[in-house]
C-alpha cells in the first residue's frame, strides 16, 4: 500500500491527541498499516503538540523535513511554523482561529497575519484548505471540537486510504458519550466546510 505522512500540529489543550487516536483507530478498523509518535513539548502549557502519523507499509513514523504529505495544523501559527516538514506536492488543512502565545500578549512578540500565513502556505505546498474550525465547533455545541472539525476537513480532502465511515465509527469509539452527538455533527461540518472551501 502506498505511504501517507501526516504532520499534525497544534497547542496543548486542542486536542491533538485524541485526533491522532480516533486516526490510528480508523485505520485499524480499516485494516491500513499505521505507525504513530507524538512530541508533546509544553503541552499544558499552551506549548507545542505534535503528532507524525504514517499510514501504509513503512518502518518508521518519522517525518523528515519536506516528506509530509499531508500538513494539518490547528492553529495558523504553528501550521506555519511546521511548513518545512512540507514540499510542493503537500496538501494543508488549517484552522484559522488563533491563539497567540504568551510573549504576544505581553508585548514581547508579533503575531503573523492570517492572510499572509495563507498565502505563505498556498506558494510552497499543493493545495491549501483553511478553515474557522472554532467557529463551527461552536455551532457543533462545544470549542472543544475543533480537533473533530479538523479531522472532517482532513478526511473529505481525501489520501489516507480509509473511508468517512470507518472515521465516523472510530469517533464513536473514542469519543465520551457525553461529546458524542456533538463530535459528529463537527466531524460533519468540517466535512463539509472543506468540501465548499474556495482559496
């Protein structure tokens, strides 16, 4: 089977890593080939969390710089941050809400413009889908579903080797009860978000 690597990127407290399960499950459920490692750095301290998953027949789950296929950032900042792990064949999926790190806000730091990140990252990789992923996991019932909104985004722009329904089921099994409903109708929206996403 081909091989599909994927960088994820975000803050501590988005929810990387439950993103990074409700993936490693799918493609269990899917019978893919999967190989994962997380870096977790600052991670309850609104520090860097990183996740390098491989889908298909590989050795490793080490990403080098320039070999990820797939960029999925949860904050525009660090999608930005992570760009030199992409190349020109490699497609972006990044929420556009921010959250600037401490030294922004103490005056010891300048943020990056959105659409200057956006346009940074449509000329050095293939394609590019950014996304309010807060705003609609707002409109999902919870901001704590932005992870979900982004995998449903990740799925529909396609290359993992695994199907919507074998996600969809993976996140019924990882997810609370409680987020459930919630959870899968921010799945669907991100879904959906991508699909209608024009750069």
């Amino acid at each position: 089977m081909e091989t599909t690597r994927l960088i994820m990127v975000a803050v501590g407290g988005q929810g990387n890593l439950l993103a990074s399960k409700v993936l490693g499950e799918a493609a269990l459920i899917s019978g893919v080939p999967v190989r994962m490692s997380e870096i977790h750095g600052m991670a309850q301290r609104g520090g860097v969390v990183e996740s390098a998953i491989v889908f298909g027949d590989a050795t490793s789950s080490i990403i080098s710089d320039g070999e990820a296929d797939i960029l999925m950032g949860f904050e525009p900042a660090e999608t930005l941050r992570a760009l030199n792990r992409c190349s020109k064949n490699t497609k972006v999926i990044t929420n556009t809400a921010t959250l600037p790190p401490f030294t922004v806000s103490i005056g010891k730091g300048v943020y990056p413009e959105v659409e200057k990140t956006k346009e940074l990252l449509k000329e050095k990789c293939a394609s590019l889908v950014a996304i309010d992923a807060m705003k609609l996991a707002k409109e999902a019932g919870t901001p704590m579903s932005v992870n979900i909104v982004l995998l449903g985004a990740l799925v529909q722009s396609g290359g993992l080797g695994f199907t919507k329904e074998d996600v969809i089921e993976a996140i019924k099994r990882r997810t609370k009860k409680a987020f459930l409903d919630m959870n899968l109708k921010a799945f669907e929206m991100g879904y959906e978000a991508a699909q209608n996403y024009s750069s």
